[in-house]
C-alpha cells in the first residue's frame, strides 16, 4: 500500500525523477568520490525531510526518485 503524505487540508503522493549529469559527461563520479556524492545526497535529504525511493550514481549521472512535501520543492 502507498503510503501518503498528510497535510492540514491535503493529501498527496508525490514523487519526482532528479537527474544530474556531469558538464561534458566527465566520468568523475567514481571511487571516492561517488561514495562522498552519495553520503552528502542522504545528508541533505534527511536534513530536509525528502524521501529517498531510488537513486544511483553512475560514472557521470546521478538519478534519484524522491518524495517531499510540495512546501519545499
């Protein structure tokens, strides 16, 4: 079952599909540094409430399926 945000008048399930991608399609986001991406997406996402469903980091793209509430997006 879907679980939904709740609101004062409101509910809602929304997700959105973030995707970043590296000027010129670089392949840096590997090793460390993909470990350090990945640490500081949670760190902001649980600082804001955001929802993680998905997410990956490929070697030059970074893919994520989150749910927030709409104040913030």
């Amino acid at each position: 079952m879907t679980e939904y945000l709740h609101g004062v008048h409101t509910v809602q399930d929304i997700k959105y599909h973030i995707v970043w991608i590296t000027k010129y399609r670089y392949k840096i986001l590997v090793g460390r540094i993909a470990k350090r991406a990945r640490e500081l997406l949670i760190q902001g996402c649980k600082a804001r409430k955001v929802t993680i469903i998905e997410g990956s980091i490929g070697k030059d793209h970074v893919h994520m399926l989150i749910a927030a509430p709409t104040n913030i997006i």
